[in-house]
C-alpha cells in the first residue's frame, strides 16, 4: 500500500514539473494555447464551407454533421492532450532516452506520457467539447434517458478509442524505429476519417477504416443513435450503442500491444 502511495506521489510530482515549466512564462503559454487552437477549429470551418455550397453531406443536414465532428473532434483532441505524446517514442527509441525509462522504477507508458504533456493543447479539447454541447442542444434531439446515458459515455468512449491508436501505432516502432509517418498516417488520418458522416466514403476504404479499424464507432454511429436516424449504410439501430465495448476492445489490444513491444525491445546499445 505504502509503495502505491509513493508511485503515484512520484507521477504527481512529474506532472507538477510538467505544469510549473510550462506555465512558467504566462503570456508566452497564453499565445501557445491560442495558436493551438488552429487545427481543431480547421475541421469545424472545413465543413461549414462545404455546406456553403451543399444542404447535405452524405444524406446528413448540417446540425447532424456537427454532431459527428463534435464527438470526432472533441475526443481526439483529449486524447491527443493526455497520450498524443507518445508519438516520440520513435524519437526516445533512436536516441536511447527510452533506455533510461525503462530503468526507473516506475511503469514506462506513464512516464512517457508524463514526461512532455502538451498542456498547451488544453485549448483544443475544450474548444471540441464546445462543439459537441452546441450540436447536442441544436440538432433537435429527442432526448430519452438512453440518448442521455449514451451522449455522456460517447465523448470518453472516443477519447480511450483514439488513446488506444495513439499507443498502438506507436508500439511499432518498437520493431521498425522510422515507423512515424505509418502512424500518423492511423491516428491522423482517422480523426479526419471520423469528422465527416462515414456515407461520403465508399468501398474498401470505408470498409478499412470504419469497420477493420473501427472507426465507424467514434461518431458516425453515437450520432446516429442520439439523433434517432436509421443508418443508411442498414446496420441494426443498436450498433449506436457499442461505442463504449469498441473502445474497451481497441484499449485491450493497445495494452496487448504495449506489453509485446516492451518484451521485444533491445536498447539502442545491444
């Protein structure tokens, strides 16, 4: 018991070290939240553009499509706030830094996170999160307790699953150290995959990513359980729901996939 206390005095006292270096100079912290606004707020005026030109967006009305960019956008950017990091794992493996987590005594996947937490990036998660209570209160939805319990698990369902591809693209470069662009090319690609209604999609491409990788279950079909529409690709209604046993089986094989990669991982020096 008395070791568990230590180990989670030691995590607080890297994200205080985190927290004070960071927000050391308050102005120059300000401008970084600010400036790191920019690409979450991208998405968000992506489609208002485009309904600039169209009334519909894969047979989704605007109000409908903010719902789907508002889970999409808010749960990546508190994903990317809390695990983003680890994309620099490729970094840490290359230079040795790695190495010297792993002798610590503590866990290495929480020490990597809490090594370099982007605070600034706070702005970004806030910001979707805004998105996704405006859309909520304007798309007309007819709430029942069911469509209540789901807009309360959806947000964090897409948080743990695109946590989940953060760790796990990551793990491969554990075995291929240049591996950075093939994993951004997973976490970066699926938030924009998940930002539009996945009908715009057509063939293999949607098959890949909506249902090989799952990404069909971040926010195309949460909103269309919330908004009470049928889904006109034809799966059954309750598939709105599984959201949250997705992104409990996407956690699984991120954990599964940690735990190898650790067990395959030769120091830079061996």
């Amino acid at each position: 018991m008395a070791e568990h206390g230590g180990t989670l005095r030691a995590y607080r006292s890297l994200l205080g070290a985190q927290a004070r270096s960071q927000t050391a100079y308050r102005t120059s912290f300000v401008v970084d939240l600010v400036g790191n606004l920019g690409a979450t707020v991208f998405d968000v005026v992506t489609v208002l553009v485009i309904f600039g030109v169209t009334r519909q967006l894969g047979g989704f009305t605007l109000r409908e499509t903010l719902v789907v960019v508002g889970l999409s956008t808010g749960g990546f950017a508190a994903a990317d706030l809390l695990v983003g990091n680890i994309e620099r794992l490729p970094q840490y493996v290359r230079t040795g830094l790695f190495d010297a987590v792993l002798v610590r005594p503590l866990a290495a996947l929480p020490q990597l996170l809490l090594m370099d937490l982007p605070l600034r990036k706070v702005s970004r998660a806030v910001f979707g999160l805004a998105v996704l209570g405006f859309a909520l209160a304007s798309a007309g939805i007819d709430w029942t307790p069911g469509r209540v319990a789901l807009a309360v698990v959806a947000p964090p369902a897409a948080v743990v699953f695109f946590a989940s591809v953060f760790v796990t693209t990551a793990t491969v470069s554990f075995y291929w150290v240049d591996s950075g662009e093939l994993a951004n090319s997973v976490t970066y690609g699926g938030r924009d995959f998940t930002a539009y209604p996945i009908t715009v999609y057509g063939g293999w491409f949607r098959a890949l990513f909506a249902y090989g990788m799952g990404f069909a279950f971040v926010s195309y079909h949460p909103a269309l359980a919330l908004l009470g529409r049928a889904d006109p690709l034809g799966l059954p209604p309750w598939v709105g729901w599984a959201a949250p046993g997705v992104a409990l089986v996407a956690a699984t094989v991120a954990a599964l996939a940690w735990r190898v990669g650790i067990r395959h991982y030769r120091s830079t020096g061996s």
